[in-house]
C-alpha cells in the first residue's frame, strides 16, 4: 500500500511539474514573437518612411521649374588667323571680355531655356601692318605701321537652350548652345607708325566708320557648378566690306563664372 501510495504520488508531482513549466516556455515564445514582430514593422516602416522621401526628392529634382538669375563674367582669348591680309594677331593680347546677367528658366531638371543680357568688349592687336594700316584707308595716306588695336564696347544679348547631364546632378553641370548678338555703340582705332621723318607716332581713331555696329554669332558652354569653358564663333565680318576686305578672326575661347 506504501508503494503504491509513493508512485502515486511521484507521478502526480512530475505532471504537475510538467503542467507549470509549459505554460512558462509558451509565454516566453510568444513574448519572442512579439518583440520580432514589432522590430520588424519598425523596420519595414523606416525603409518605406525612406524611399517616399528618396521618391519625393527626385520627383523634385525631375520636375523642378522656376526661374533663376545668375551675374556672370567671362574672359575669352583670340583663335584663327587674319584673311585677306599679312598681318599677324597678337594673340596674347587680343581678347574678349564680357559680363552681364544670366536670366534662366528650368523647365524640368533636365532642359532650361536661357537669356542673357550684358557688355562685351573686343580687343584686337595686330603687328607688322595691315596693307599700309586701317589709317590710309580713312586718310587715303600709305602709312608704314608698326602696330594696330581695335577696341570695342557693345550691348549683347542671347538666347540659348541648356541641357543638364543628369538629372540628379543639382541642375549644376550641363551644356549650352546659343545664339547672341551684339551692338556695337563705341569703337577706337589705335595706330602706331612711322612718319615721314622716320619719327614714331600714334594716331587714334573713335567711332571711325570701317566698323561694322552689328554682331552675331554662336556659342557652345561646357558648364561644371559655377565654371564653364566655352567657345564662341562670330558670323559677321567686323569691318564694313566697302572699306576693306580684311577679315578678323572668328573664334574665341575662353571661360566663364556665375555667381
């Protein structure tokens, strides 16, 4: 009877025992689940809390429009030879500077229409005489000339078209083809010759009547950020053709800043 009693009860005991501890090890698994649930939807929230705003970003950058006015100023240096004459370019010293303002409209991240309106001034040096000089043109005077400049101040404006490379590149560095044209309100030719009695001398001209008062051309920038090279093609003849056929160079290249 003692024994019986003793299994009895032992067995009793180890249900109980095994009652009490699966309760346990199910609360504790679904306390596990719980917490990996919940850092999962934790996660799962940032990731997409992140993509909208990467999405909302670029749908800003792509459709960005509005308009923008940058001050921007550029130095550009003489390319190509003179025609219908054996003079030679200074080339270090014949130059283009221009300035002025930068008015663009982005239409979309990639394209933006621009227009620009400013001063440009030319400088041309020319040695070893230009037939017998621009002078025996205007005083039907042989002139034996040692040195010629040509300075000019005009009003450009320019239409052209810009096109970013990217569309995520912070609409910062593109390309830009445009057409310009410029009206030249004051021009000075300066000579230095010889006269009769081999002394030097030097004549200066304002406002003579061989230049041509209208200018137009092509340029093609290559911008990065606030710097751009370019290069720039005029169309027109800087002289009238009914006071000579000397024909200055037509290109420029040179580089530009905006601010």
């Amino acid at each position: 009877m003692s024994l019986l009693a003793f299994t009895f009860a032992g067995s009793y005991a180890q249900a109980d025992t095994v009652a009490t501890v699966e309760p346990a090890a199910k609360i504790m698994t679904t306390q596990v689940d719980s917490s990996t649930s919940f850092l999962t939807n934790l996660l799962t929230g940032v990731l997409e809390a992140s993509k909208k705003t990467s999405r909302q970003e670029k749908k800003r950058t792509y459709n960005y429009s509005g308009w923008r006015v940058e001050p921007y100023f550029g130095l550009g240096f003489t390319a190509g030879k003179l025609e219908n004459s054996d003079a030679k370019i200074t080339y270090g010293e014949s130059y283009s500077v221009d300035f002025g303002i930068k008015t663009r409209y982005q239409f979309t991240g990639i394209y933006s229409l621009t227009f620009n309106t400013g001063f440009m001034h030319n400088r041309y040096q020319m040695s070893d005489g230009m037939f017998d000089g621009i002078a025996s043109l205007i005083h039907n005077v042989a002139f034996i000339t040692n040195n010629e400049r040509f300075r000019t101040w005009g009003v450009t404006l320019s239409l052209g078209h810009r096109f970013n490379f990217r569309k995520t590149s912070n609409l910062k560095n593109y390309i830009e083809a445009s057409v310009y044209g410029n009206y030249v309100y004051s021009r000075k030719y300066i000579i230095d010759y010889k006269s009769d009695n081999d002394a030097s001398a030097t004549l200066d001209y304002s406002n003579p009547n061989i230049f041509n008062p209208f200018e137009a051309g092509v340029q093609l920038n290559l911008g990065f950020h606030w710097f751009s090279v370019w290069g720039r093609y005029r169309l027109t003849d800087w002289f009238d053709s009914d006071h000579t056929a000397v024909k200055l160079p037509r290109w420029t290249i040179g580089m530009a800043v905006n601010f």
